[in-house]
C-alpha cells in the first residue's frame, strides 16, 4: 500500500516535510521512497510513505517532523555530483554499509507512547555516496572562537586528518585567533604533521577571541582566498555567526559548505546530548570538591567551598556533585535556614565567604576554618579525556562528511546517542538549564542528602 504525502516548506526550516494521516500499525515498517540522487539534488522530489501492514488500524496523525540542514543545490542548482573517494579507501574497504542510507534520520525524542506523534527528526550524518567537491579543488579552513574547552586540538586535528586521509584534501588553512582572523589575515597552513600531537594540549592551536565578527569582511575573504569549506568550532554566540556566514554565502551565490562544531563546556546547547569537553571539566571539577573534601575534614568545623564554572546552566555542578556525593552538611544547614536568596545574591565569592562566617559566628556561636577553592581555569584548560577525544573525533568526521556531500549552514551533535545534522538555528535558539523539577536533580538531593528549597 502506497500513500502520498505532500511536501510543505516551513519558514525557519526550508527543506522540512510534515507527514500527516497515515495508517501506521505497531508492526509497520515506515521509509521513504525516492533515489539517494534525488536527495542529495535541490530536493524537488515528491516523498511518499510505504507503510507494510500485517492487520487494519484506524488513521492516526503521524506528526513526522524533519527538521533538515541547507544543501548547496537548494541555490546552486547546477552542480555537478562525483563519487565518494572513500568507496576506494582502504579502512573503509571493510565496512559492510560505507554510506548512510539517505533515508536514516534521528529521532529527538526516544522515549514516546503508543499514540503519540513521531515528532522531530534530524538527518543522520555521515558519508553519502555523492559528493559535491573535487578533492583537489578543495580548499579547507577551520576557525575557533569563544572560550576554551577541553577537546578543541582533537576537532582541529581530526578535521584536517579525516579530509586527507578519507578525502584527499591537501588544502587546510588555519584561521588564527577567532573570527577576526578571517580580515586580520592570520593563518596557518594545516597538514596531518603540523597538527599530529595537538590533541594531547589543552587550548587550542589556532588561538582564540570573542567577538570580530563582520560577516562581510570574514565572506569577503573566504571569496578572496578561494575557500569553499569553513569549519567554525565555538558556542552558541559562534553558531549563530556561522548562520549569518552561510546566509551571506548564499546570498552571493557561493559554492562554500558552512559547518558548525558546537563547542560550549557549560554543556547549555539545546538539542544534542551533550557538548564536547563536558565529561572531562566533570572529572576535573570532581578532583577539586575531592580536594575540598579532604581539607575540610583535616581541620576543626572545616567548611569548603567550591567555585565551578557554568555560566547560567550549572550542569558541571550538578553532575560534578553527583559523581563525587561530596555537600558539607553545615553548607546544607545554612540553606535550610532560608539564606539561600541571600547567598544567591552575594556577586563575589569573598564575599560568601564572609557571610558563612557571621552567620555561624552569630547563629550558632561558632568559628569555622573555610577552604575556597576555584579550579576554573584548570577545568577548562587541561587536554581532553578519552571519551572526550573519541567523541570530539566523531564530531569532526561527520563535519567533514556533511561538507563533501554538499551540506551547509548545519552543525553536527549527538541525538539520542546519532550523529546528526542539526539546523543551527536550533542548537542556538535556547539555552539548556539544570531543572530543579527533574529526576536528575532529585537524583543530587538523594545522593548528598540536601534540602530541595522548592515548595509543592
């Protein structure tokens, strides 16, 4: 059985479809049927659902959402399509599937009821069996801006190795010291064995800044310089210049690929599961209230403090505090006593610290040995941890296969433990927050045996 379905454009997504009143069956097996060809062109295609039904159900809203990425044919539409190098490469010889199937996608939500709409979808990442660059016509550059994580020297170097050693690209550039590097003309020629052992420094090798951001000045000179690959590593505020570098790119009519590695330790993007360097500021972080612990307890009523990064999100505390079920039960009594609006409020942590000391000294007549300690700095500059490199060499692989196969204004993430295309607009349009209705943080207050402060 064969049921049509209509293509709708929407305004933030150009190339997303809606699937509405299907038959679907719990044994039903859904696809979409047209040619790999057809989806890697300017995507005027008809898609049509195959349902294969063991019994009758009755029609039910679908509510399939792909949420897809742009494509260079959707306004270059005579480009000319070549054969993946990789069907010749030697470590692929011996994958069974070397190419995604062009109908895989990835579901944002895993967990849904029976009933409930499929919902939305991202396009699954990874080699086509088409791409749009020539290998030796390509000229590559990668940029870094914002802050610094753990795990940057990994993107930068699985960048440049996977597009030479899976693509044969020859023609890396480095872009040095952010965005502003783009029309300061600071560069670096990028080889396998210029950025050989970068990964095991913290920082990163191209230098950083935040802010410069002139869209015309930076496409100007990625139009000058005959670049036609831009890979942008930075947070949320990068993100959203790598949009306006792709919609600048489109406007003129440029075969330039614009791809997003999404790089924040605060872990706040929206989205994907969780960003870069995460577990290793965790591990770190954890090192530090391990640190807390042990001098607090060394010292007569020891109380520790410690300062961790997060900006508004405070993952890195949640889990930090989570693997280490380390909370000073004296801390604790003095959030019980209603001082916790009054510490929230306090800017400096000198500060805190001084109001811990009246309050014991006046409430419970006691003086107390305070231990601070801000390991900031030393989180986010140390080198990356194991599942942070295999991670980070994920996400640069799947940026370099998106750029090939013609993909553009994307950035990659993981969905539900999928490599994906994300839109970048949705990894920037809200900031991901620790919930204080939710199981993981009842998990902390389990743990560590803290107050909740939330009234029913």
């Amino acid at each position: 059985m064969e049921i049509p379905i209509s293509s709708r454009l929407s305004k933030s997504f150009p190339a997303c479809f809606k699937c509405r009143n299907l038959t679907l069956l719990p044994s039903s097996i859904v696809q979409f049927k047209h040619s790999p060809a057809n989806l890697l062109s300017s995507r005027q295609f008809k898609p049509t659902i195959i349902i294969r039904a063991q019994c009758s159900s009755q029609i039910v809203d679908d509510g399939f959402l792909l949420e897809d990425v742009p494509h260079l044919t959707d306004f270059l539409s005579d480009l000319l399509a070549y054969p993946n190098p990789l069907q010749d490469s030697q470590a692929y010889a011996v994958v069974k599937q070397t190419f995604v199937c062009p109908e895989d996608v990835v579901a944002q939500k895993i967990v849904v009821q029976k009933d409930s709409p499929r919902g939305v979808h991202f396009r699954r990442a990874g080699p086509r069996e088409k791409v749009y660059f020539k290998s030796d016509e390509v000229r590559a550059c990668v940029v870094t801006c914002g802050g610094l994580c753990p795990g940057i020297n990994t993107v930068i170097r699985e960048i440049v190795c996977g597009l030479n050693s899976m693509y044969g690209v020859d023609d890396i550039l480095g872009i040095e010291g952010g965005y502003r590097g783009f029309y300061s003309r600071n560069t670096m020629n990028l080889t396998p064995k210029v950025v050989n052992d970068i990964h095991k420094r913290g920082g990163t090798f191209l230098c950083t800044s935040r802010g410069g951001h002139d869209t015309k000045k930076i496409v100007d000179n990625i139009q000058d310089r005959g670049i036609n690959q831009v890979y942008i590593i930075g947070g949320d505020g990068t993100q959203k210049g790598a949009a306006l570098i792709y919609k600048e790119v489109e406007k003129r009519g440029l075969q330039v690929a614009v791809a997003g590695i999404p790089k924040t330790i605060d872990n706040d993007l929206a989205v994907i599961d969780k960003s870069f360097g995460f577990d290793t500021a965790v591990e770190e972080a954890q090192r530090a209230i391990n640190a807390a612990h042990v001098e607090v307890e060394s010292v007569e009523n020891g109380v520790g403090i410690v300062k961790l990064m997060g900006r508004y999100s405070g993952f890195i505390a949640m889990y930090a505090t989570l693997a280490s079920r380390d909370v000073v039960r004296a801390y604790s009594n003095i959030l019980m006593e209603n001082h916790l609006l009054t510490i929230l409020k306090i800017r400096y942590w000198s500060m805190l610290s001084h109001k811990i000391k009246d309050h014991f000294s006046k409430v419970h007549k006691m003086a107390i040995n305070i231990k601070y300690i801000d390991p900031t700095y030393m989180i986010r500059a140390i080198p990356s941890n194991a599942s942070d490199n295999i991670y980070c060499t994920l996400l640069a692989h799947s940026a370099v296969h998106g750029a090939m196969a013609g993909y553009t204004g994307f950035t990659v993430g993981l969905v539900n433990s999928k490599q994906a295309y994300i839109p970048i607009a949705r990894v920037t349009e809200t900031t991901n927050t620790v919930k204080l209705t939710d199981r993981m943080w009842a998990r902390v207050l389990a743990s560590t045996n803290q107050p909740t402060f939330l009234r029913n």
